[in-house]
C-alpha cells in the first residue's frame, strides 16, 4: 500500500489530543498496573494498593497517551492526505 502524501494539517494538535485522551490513557495504566501487581502475587511479591496504582497511572499514563494521541494525529493526517488527494 502506497501511503498518501501528508499535507497541511487539520483539526486537532498533539498536545490537545494528549491532554485529551490522557484520563482514559491514566485510568487504563492504572488498571494494568494494579492487574500486573496481583499476578506478581504469584511470586510473592506484595499486594499494591489502589492508591499507588493510581498514583503509577498517572506517571505511567503520561508517555503511554502522548504516543497513543501520536498514533491517531498519523491517522488523521493519512486520512486528510487521501481525502484531499480523492478531490
């Protein structure tokens, strides 16, 4: 598949993409972490809290929503680039 020449850009930013998407992309850290944490139970390793699962989340959901937000500002310059190219 040939990829369409990218053009101007249209619509959203990165950065409002990512401030955005960033609780949904917080919340789902949050979650993996605390599921990985109870799997390293089969390990003897400690329970974590929700809160510190939280507080990773929230870390750990800054640099996973930037490259998520990053993803989807490529598709919607693929999809303008064809848009414009199908006129």
């Amino acid at each position: 598949m040939t990829e369409a020449p990218i053009t101007e850009r249209r619509g959203w930013g990165m950065g409002a993409l990512t401030l955005a998407l960033y609780p949904f992309g917080a919340g789902a850290m949050a979650i993996n972490l605390y599921f990985a944490a109870l799997i390293g139970t089969w390990f003897d390793i400690d329970v974590m809290s929700p809160e510190t699962a939280v507080i990773g989340g929230a870390v750990l959901g800054v640099p996973a929503t930037w490259a998520f937000a990053r993803h989807i500002r490529n598709l919607m310059d693929r999809a303008d680039a064809e848009a414009d190219r199908a006129e």
